[in-house]
C-alpha cells in the first residue's frame, strides 16, 4: 500500500472512488450529495497546508485519506478517510492509518493527531483504536480521538 499526494488536487477521482451516498455519508456526514467539488476543494485546499491523499494498493486506487493542518501548531487531523468497499475488513485501514502517521511524523513533523468519527460507524472506531488513538470527548453520534505522535508533547499540553 502507498499513498499518493493528490497535489494539484484533483476532486474528480475523489468523486469517482466515493460514488455511494451512504459512503460518503460515513466519510463526512456534511458533505453533499452529489457530489460536490467546490466543497471538497475548500477542505483539502493544499494551499492552506492540507495534504490529500490517494492511497493504491499496487496500481489499483483503493482509498482516499487527508492530513488538515489545525490551529495549534504541530497537530494535524486525520480526514476523510475512504476504503473502497472490496477492500474493508483486510486490515488494510489499520496500515493506511499508519502510513498517515509516518508521514505526519516524518513529512509534518507532527506531534499528535486527532480525528473524528460516529457512532453509527463502529468498523471506523475500531480500526482507530487498534492504531492507539483514544476517545477524549464525545457529543450525541460525534466521537473525537487523538494520539500522540512525539512524547515530548505530552509534556507541552
């Protein structure tokens, strides 16, 4: 599995790869359906720092993922994340996540993530909680994990 910078970005493929409204749904419960390009041009925006990815396994496209920049410096949030439906239950969400991480680590230097996800989409959860992130708040269906990349930012919080 790899990923792929999606810069300049390129929506088209998003909206190819994600043709179901239930999955676009529990990627972004806001996004609108159809498709809609100019809001996810507004949030993947690269010249605001956000880094969309294409993920392939070999040469087939199997996923989307983001890294958005957030306002505190040094964290980043783990976005629209998307495996194409033949894909799921491999364990490929778990190694996706950590190429996500790696490159946050290595490209990003980040210090921690943080995501969000619902309770309606309990394969999301636990894919997440098997790569270390943790619940830290919870309002209605929205859960929102993090974890901590470098352990020198737990001493900083």
């Amino acid at each position: 599995m790899r990923l792929v910078e999606n810069i300049p970005l390129d929506t088209s493929i998003i909206a190819d790869l994600i043709a179901d409204p239930d999955d676009l749904h529990l990627v972004w419960p806001s996004a609108r359906w159809p498709f809609d390009h100019l809001q996810w041009q507004q949030v993947l925006d690269p010249a605001r720092g956000h880094k969309p990815f294409l993920v392939y396994q070999g040469i087939d496209l199997i996923g989307h993922a983001a890294l958005r920049r957030t306002e505190q410096p040094g964290v980043y949030s783990l976005n629209y994340l998307y495996l194409a439906p033949q894909m799921r239950s491999r364990g490929l969400g778990v190694k996706m996540v950590g190429l996500l991480e790696q490159y946050a680590r290595e490209e990003l230097s980040a210090k921690k993530l943080v995501l969000v996800t619902r309770t309606y989409n309990p394969r999301a959860r636990k894919c997440y909680s098997k790569c270390g992130f943790r619940e830290y708040s919870r309002e209605v269906t929205l859960i929102r994990m993090s974890k901590v990349l470098q352990t020198e930012y737990i001493r900083e919080e």
